[in-house]
C-alpha cells in the first residue's frame, strides 16, 4: 500500500458510480468546500461522471482566494520597511493586492522569500537576527498548528525577530454563512479531509442538526470522492443528514488533539473577513496578545485603500452563485498568466480549475 | 493549499524530527504534531509537518466494500 494509486482503481470506481446511479432519483447540489477537492474533481473528470441530476459547486475552501485584498496591502506595506523580510507560501506570491503584487514588489527590491514550511521561515529568522521576518499566516485548520507550532518554537528559543501577520481561517463558519444566503440551495458539503484530520467531525455537527444538510468528510483521490458522493446521495434519498466519515485513513472523530492545543494556545477566535463572502463572526484566528511580539500587526503599517479590479466576479465564484465562464473577464483578460482576481492565481482556485479542465 | 501526502517513517531523530519516504524521494519533516509514531508509519504530510497518522486498517475498508459487491 502506498495509499494513493490503490484509489485510483477503476473497477471500483464504476462499481460506485452504478451504485449512485441506481439510487439517485432527486435533483441535488453538492457543495466541496475544500480547492484541494476542485482540483481533484476537475483532474479526474469527475463531474462528467455522474448522473446529470447530480451537481457538484465548488466552495470557498481556498485560503488564498478568500484573503482580502486589504490583507494583501498590509502585507506588501510590511514588504517596502527598511529591514522586513517576508517569507511566504509560494501561492501567494501572485496575488493582486490593490495596485501592486509581492511579485512586483520583489522585483522592485523588496526580500520576499518563498519557503516550503513555517519552520524555514523560523530558521531564516535565526539567519537573519538583524531583520524583522514575518510569516504570512495564511491557511485553513490544516495549515494553522504548523504556524502556531513556528510561534511557540520562537518563543522557546528567543527568536525574536520572527513574527507572523496572520489572517488564517476557520471552515465550518463559512459553511454555515453559505447556508445563510438565498442565493443558493446546498443539499450536502463534501467535507475537506485534512481540515477535519485537524478538528475531526463534531465541529460539523451543527450543520446536520440545524440546517438538516448531510456532511461527508472526504478524502482526496478518485474513490475517496466518488464514495463520498454515494455516501451524501444515500443520506439525501433515506432523508438523513448526519456527519459521515469516508476518508477514515486519515480522519478521527477526535481529530489531532495536539494540534488542536497548539491553535488554542497560540490564537484567539476572532471575526474575520472573508473575500466574496464578507465578514464572518468568528471564522479567523489572530495570535493572542500572550504571544503579542510574534504578531507581526505590532508593526501597526499604513495600507493604501482597498481596490477590487473591475468586473471580477471572484465573489459569486467563491460563494458557489456563478461558475467561471460566467464572469466577463474569464478566458478574455483573466488567465493564469494575467490573473485579475485570486481565483484565477491559486493552483486550488476555482477559475484556474476551469481555465484548466473545462 | 490543504494538501498533504502519505509518506512512511524512515527514521526518527531526538529534536521531533524525521525522515519520511514518500514515492521514493526522503523528505525531513516535524513530528511536532503528532509525536507518538515509530518507524514504518505511514503519516500524512502537510507543509514540512507531519499532521496525521494513517491508520491501516481503515484504509482497506473502501476495498472490502466495494470489492466483493455485485451490483
């Protein structure tokens, strides 16, 4: 077993889809929260697979599409200071802030410094003791205890020139505002495996129990997600709607308790903004004032004022309302090597999903 | 930006640390977040941390499932 080509079989993977044909009679939207999952459904060609009453959306589960722009300009702000280093995630890299991109600003001079983990951001700090380095802390519960685990590593060995600027995110919150609106009619969530390898399922309990709509926490390869779909139809046709787990590898109903401390350690729950959704009551983390020196916002930077750019739709694309091919920039002058908005930067975004596959 | 890849223990060292093998090429990665592992496990790797273990026996049962199953 390797875990990964074992689930690529297609024997089993027709043998599910037969099953879902046979026992799908409604007409259902499947929201999958998680990018990672658009990219995987597009990849595989899942959507085409299933019966036409099935309609997979795809979500906001993109940490780089929901950033806010204003977060962007706070970030490229810290960039132009005399003595920053900042050390990101190579995703961000393109992201249009207001008027400018960290790419641009790298090229004008700024030291962006592209890092795989948080923990080489942490030894950049230690390399640099005379520069400020600050961590963009973007990321959904999969990627926050890495950067709480960066934060409470610093403070153990006195790295104090290291600082995060953190804007990461909470899922079920943003799943729940989905539901919220009238733009929209979920029937079940695909839920995101690696979120939940960190939470586990009750935080989705609430989406079952109040608002009656079926969760599958789901793994990432072709018969993970097929079998999560056979999973969400059955709960939809037997009128249940309970928190399931397909991608059981990976996923305890507990979670990873010690990663779960870490957050809780390290951040606070706070309101947060979320691009093309708005602000969310208690969907972000900010570093708690106990760990105040490696908050990178005590740097307290002026940002220009927000801009969207014209005509980008990124908004409705992220809240599940429009696909891709119906923004007016599409395919014209939004493309992966021009993107206007982030959706079309991220390798996970929906729109560079589309530009891709479709 | 949540993707993470299954690799195996190779060898562990006394700062948190250890090697795991995924697909052939060996990765160094934190064992901060899950410290109780020994060689030969599988974990799922996520941005240089090991977030998860993969528990085995589970991972089999979508095969018991489906392969049996005659439609």
């Amino acid at each position: 077993m390797r875990y990964v080509d074992e689930y690529r079989n297609k024997e089993i993977a027709q043998k599910i889809l037969r099953q879902i044909k046979s026992i799908s009679k409604k007409k259902i939207n499947l929201m999958e929260v998680c990018g990672t999952h658009t990219m995987a459904i597009f990849r595989n060609g899942i959507k085409k697979m299933l019966p036409h009453n099935i309609n997979l959306i795809s979500g906001p589960g993109c940490p780089v599409c929901v950033t806010p722009i204003s977060y962007i300009d706070e970030i490229i702000a810290l960039s132009r200071g005399e003595n920053f280093i900042i050390t990101t995630f190579g995703d961000m890299i393109r992201v249009p802030g207001s008027t400018s991109t960290l790419e641009k600003e790298k090229t004008d001079g700024a030291d962006i410094r592209i890092v795989y983990s948080t923990l080489d951001a942490l030894k950049i700090a230690q390399d640099n003791s005379s520069k400020e380095v600050v961590f963009m802390g973007v990321g959904f519960e999969t990627t926050s205890p890495t950067i709480a685990s960066a934060v409470l590593k610093a403070q153990k060995e006195r790295i104090e020139n290291f600082s995060v600027l953190s804007v990461a995110k909470i899922i079920p919150p943003a799943m729940e505002a989905l539901l919220g609106g009238e733009e929209l009619n979920i029937d079940g969530f695909i839920c995101p495996g690696h979120v939940s390898a960190i939470i586990g399922s009750q935080p989705y309990n609430f989406i079952t129990a109040q608002h009656k709509v079926p969760c599958v926490i789901c793994g990432f390869e072709p018969l993970d997600i097929l079998q999560s779909i056979y999973m969400l139809v059955k709960q939809i046709e037997d009128g249940r709607a309970e928190v399931e787990i397909q991608y059981e590898r990976a996923v305890k109903p507990e979670g990873n308790k010690i990663a779960l401390d870490k957050i809780n350690e390290v951040f606070k729950v706070i309101d947060s903004d979320w691009r093309g959704i708005g602000n969310i009551p208690l969907s972000g983390l900010e570093i708690k004032d106990k760990y105040r020196q490696f908050n990178a916002r005590k740097f307290a930077v002026e940002t220009e004022e927000t801009k969207e750019p014209k005509g980008c739709r990124c908004g409705e694309v992220l809240r599940g309302v429009i696909t891709p091919p119906e923004c007016p920039l599409f395919r014209q002058v939004c493309s992966p090597e021009n993107p206007q908005g982030a959706c079309m930067v991220s390798t996970e975004g929906t729109c560079a999903a589309y530009y891709k596959y479709n | 930006m949540c993707l993470a890849i299954p690799g195996k223990i190779k060898k562990i060292f006394n700062d948190h640390t250890a090697e795991i093998e995924i697909g052939g090429i060996v990765k160094k990665a934190s064992l901060d977040l899950i410290p109780q592992v020994a060689v030969g496990d599988y974990v799922l790797l996520h941005a240089g941390f090991a977030i998860q273990v993969i528990d085995q026996k589970k991972a089999l049962e979508i095969f018991r499932a489906w392969e049996g199953k005659v439609d």
